[in-house]
C-alpha cells in the first residue's frame, strides 16, 4: 500500500519529468529529505546548487549559509542611524534594513530545511559567531551600560 509517496526511508519520492527541484534523484523520482541527513549530496535554496558529487561546491554552499546567517546577525545588531536623523528618512532606512535582514533569515531558514547536517551546523555556527563579534558584550565597545540602543532594528524573535 502506497502511502502518498512515502516508503519508510525518511524520504518522499515524487515524480520528477524535468529533474529538478531539492533531494536525490532516484531514477525518474526526486527523494525530498523529509529528516536529517549527512553528505555533500543536498540542494541548498537552488535547483541544482551546489550540485552532486562535487565537495568542493558543497564547501562553499556551506560557507555561504554561513556567511548568511553572520550578516544577519550584523544586521541585527548593526546601528546607522544618526541619532538626529530625520523621522522620514531614517524609518525608510530602518524598514529597508529590516526587509533585508528578514529576507536573509528567510533564506538562512530555507537552507537548514534542506535538512542537511552540515548545513544546520553551519547555520547555527554563522549565528553563534555573528553573535559573539556584534551583540555580545566581548566585541561590544559600550560604556557597559545596557540602557543604550545598540540596533537600528528590533531584536528577532522566534
């Protein structure tokens, strides 16, 4: 008995005439990782990216979402605005900065969904890192109070 195309093996086999889209290709069938798995076989955020069996691409996939999660970390702990700015322009700024760094979280979000191992440890590095260099108090050059603003942008939340 078929059970919408799931066989027991953590996967979801679908067909696939064009062979694109995320997980491995089984014939004419795509396995999409419906659990965690480790290999540099994974497609992260693109069709076709980083591709298979090529480590040195799933390297720098990696350092990518890295990458990724660092910058949103820097965004979210990053301050540009004058503090006497114009109301205009500086909300313009601020909502600008902040479509940006949702957009990348989205995508840091998506890359982890691929449900690749590496990619989840290197997500969570990305962000524990950016944090240490731009919000925790380590790298920090306050006075040491915590009552200043110290972002542009409001603290992500879960």
């Amino acid at each position: 008995m078929d059970m919408g195309g799931m066989h027991g093996h953590g996967g979801m086999d679908m067909t696939n005439s064009t062979h694109g889209g995320g997980g491995m290709m089984h014939g004419h069938h795509m396995m999409m990782h419906m659990t965690f798995f480790w290999g540099k076989n994974a497609e992260i955020l693109f069709n076709g990216f980083p591709g298979y069996d090529h480590l040195g691409k799933y390297i720098g996939a990696l350092v990518v979402v890295f990458l990724l999660a660092v910058l949103v970390e820097w965004l979210s702990h990053s301050k540009f605005i004058k503090e006497n700015s114009d109301n205009v322009v500086a909300g313009l700024i601020q909502t600008a900065m902040y479509g940006v760094r949702i957009g990348l979280a989205y995508m840091v979000m998506l890359a982890v969904m691929s449900f690749n191992g590496g990619v989840f440890l290197v997500a969570i590095a990305g962000h524990t890192l950016g944090f240490l260099v731009f919000g925790s108090r380590v790298f920090n050059k306050s006075d040491g109070t915590m009552s200043g603003k110290t972002s542009d942008l409001p603290p992500m939340t879960c």
